[in-house]
C-alpha cells in the first residue's frame, strides 16, 4: 500500500506550506530517510524524508504550489501501483468559464486588497521572488492563501491597474535632489524596499579593552600613531572574526540570488562634506591588526579629502556606521545592499556599577546596533552573531591570538 507523503505542521498557527522544490521526480527510486522535497512556511523551510524505500509514483503538488497541513502532495509505494489521493488545496480553484470566453477576453486588473497601514503581508518566497522581477507591488496583490496570504498563482493572476502603473512610472525617488543627496536618496530608498530589516541592540562593556589599548601602547617600542589600536580598528578585528565564525552574515543577496562571500570585504560608513560614503577594506580577515588599523585610517583620510581611488568604494561584504562623535546612543542603520547587515556604533556610556568585592566601580559600555535582512536570516543567528562581536570586544587578547 503507497505511503503519503504530507505537508507537516510545523506550528501552532501555521496552516499551509509550499513546496519549494522536489528533490526526486516520478518514477524514481527513494530511500528511507532520504529527502523528497523541501517545503516552507512564513518563518522556515522544511525537509521532508521518506519513512520508507520505495518509489516516488505521484506527486500531487507541483513545486511554487501550497497545501493545508497534514494533506498528502505525493505518494511513494512500489512502481506501477495506483493511488487516487488528491492533495487538498490551500487555495481555490477558479470556476470553470465558457471556452470562447477564456481566449477571447484580456485579463482584467485586480482591486487592490484593504490593508492598514503596517499590516503584515503574508507571502510565500516563491511568490516575493516573482513579485519582485516583475516589479510588483505586493501590498496590491491579493492572496487567496490562509489568511490571505499572496500565492505563486495570485502573483501570476495580477494585473496592476492602469493608474498603479502610471503612478508607478512618473514617481521618483529623490525628486529635487541632486549629485550625492540623490544617489544616497535612490539607494536608501531601495534598500528599504527590497529587504526586511530588523535591528537588534545591546550593550557591550569595553572597559578591559581601554586597559589593554592602553597596555600596548604603554610596551610598544614604536609609536602607534596610525589607527593601528583605534577603537575603530579594534572593533573592526572584532567584527572580521565574528564574520569568519558567522559566514551566513558575510554575504550578498541581489536579484533573488543569495551567496555567501569567502573573504571579508569591510565597509566603513564615513561623513563627507555632501553627504555619505563607504570606502571598502578588501581581504580585511587577512590583515594583522596593524595591517587593518593603516589600512582603514588611510582609506577613511582618502574618502574625506577627495583622493581615495574609486574602486575602493565598492564590493564590501559588511559595514559599519559609527557615529560615536554624535553623542547618539542607538539608531537604526540602513543595510548597504547587496549586504545582508550592518553594524551602527553609538557613544561610549559610563555606567557605575559594583565589581566582586562589592566596590563601586566605573565601566564603559558601546552600544552596538545591528540590522540585518530578516528574509535571509532570523532573530536567533543574528543575535548570536552580535553576542560574538561583543564577546571579542569584552576579551580583547583574543583579537591578536
């Protein structure tokens, strides 16, 4: 008797999935415990394994297409054999239309959904990634998905109406502005329209790292006049590792396209007279920490006066935006895409506080803030990869060991 293969409920609220991808076709032989098909909820993506050997003989939901929970969307069993099983769709089917009407009519624009605004938008990926080749507006698309959520079929379906369209064309990004003011407009703007930004604070205590700047300045035979012990430069080391144990962080998404980048190209946010720039520091996880503080105080003096060569202005994997001169504690930077995160800087604070023998002491905390595109990495790995940037700022000899 063929075994169902089922979409699984992988939360209390969770009543469809998606089958992003089959792994195996029809007709093909499949081991027990061996991936048959990944599928995806809104938070995760999911594989699915065979509980038995045999083969794959029906698949009843074609990839970019959803189910409901627990409904079959393929069977495996012994080839030849016969299954009537039908996957239950989480979506409805049109009703039938008169065959001369089908070819002879355009279709028709859809009325754009009632959506408050900040209302979440529910999307499976396949359906974001088509939305967004196709320049789609997706709080214009209705779903027909569990609670309304915006299918591979609705996007398909869609047509912007003729004033959306319009608007769409004569608007522009940085209208009145000029030179840089412009080129910064159309790429914040961007940024914020093609990823899912979240920011995550918290404080790190660098007061040990002051003391150990302070000791190797204190037993260095040379003058270290360079950047070379920089805060600047001691928090770029402690980001470059965290990125090296964090390689999901250290990558580009662009296109619908997700690659992870071997070496670390830092970016380093600087304030010029017109507005903002990123010089790069390329092959940043190769340099010693002398190395990285000459390069990043050469690269910033050069962005500020005009010198720095243009190539140097492009391909970091990661940046920072410090604005530790402000007086800001936190903000909220916008991530330098293709980049998937970015790390603001806010003022050192002072904070009292009692030590192990129960003395008031004083420490000295960096407030950290770090965004990163929620479409490709979640809460837990984001706070983690902070924790360890914090974690080599708070044990600062292991950023020369």
């Amino acid at each position: 008797m063929a075994t169902e293969i089922t979409m699984p409920k992988l939360g209390l609220t969770m009543t469809e999935g998606t089958v992003d991808n089959w792994a195996k076709k029809e007709g093909d032989a499949v081991s027990k415990g061996e991936v048959v098909c990944t599928i995806s909820s809104e938070k995760l993506s999911y594989d699915i394994e065979s509980s038995v050997d045999g083969t794959l003989i029906k698949i009843l939901v074609a990839e970019g297409d959803d189910a409901e929970c627990t409904a079959p969307i393929g069977y495996i069993g012994e080839p030849g054999e016969q299954v009537s099983g039908e996957a239950s769709p989480a979506e409805p089917t049109s009703a039938p239309v008169e065959e001369n009407k089908a070819t002879s009519e355009e279709p028709k624009a859809q009325a754009a959904p009632e959506r408050k605004a900040g209302e979440r938008i529910f999307i499976t990926p396949l359906a974001r990634k088509l939305a967004a080749e196709k320049g789609f507006d997706i709080a214009q698309i209705n779903g027909s998905g569990g609670n309304g959520r915006i299918t591979r079929r609705d996007v398909q379906r869609h047509q912007p109406s003729v004033e959306t369209t319009i608007a769409a064309a004569s608007s522009t990004v940085g209208a009145g502005l000029k030179g840089m003011r412009k080129t910064i407009a159309e790429r914040m703007m961007h940024s914020l329209q093609s990823t899912a930004q979240v920011t995550i604070q918290q404080k790190a205590d660098i007061t040990n790292l002051l003391a150990f700047k302070k000791e190797l300045q204190s037993k260095s035979s040379v003058p270290l006049k360079d950047g070379q012990l920089s805060i600047t430069t001691l928090l770029s080391k402690a980001v470059i590792l965290a990125l090296k144990e964090t390689p999901d962080m250290n990558a580009w998404y662009q296109d619908g396209s997700y690659e992870k980048q071997e070496a670390v190209h830092l970016g380093m946010a600087v304030a010029v007279a017109d507005g903002l720039v990123v010089p790069v520091v390329e092959d940043a996880d190769r340099m010693t920490l002398t190395e990285l503080g000459k390069t990043l105080n050469s690269r910033i003096t050069e962005a500020r006066d005009g010198s720095l060569a243009g190539k140097h202005y492009s391909g970091s994997t990661f940046t920072i935006s410090n604005l530790g001169k402000s007086g800001a504690e936190y903000f909220t930077p916008i991530i330098n895409t293709p980049e998937i995160g970015i790390l603001g800087v806010g003022s050192m604070q002072s904070q009292l506080a009692f030590d192990e023998n129960r003395e008031v002491v004083e420490l000295k905390k960096l407030p950290l803030s770090l965004t990163f595109d929620h479409q490709i990495l979640d809460g837990s790995p984001a706070a983690e990869f902070l924790g360890r940037i914090i974690f080599y700022l708070e044990n600062p000899y292991s950023l020369v060991f």
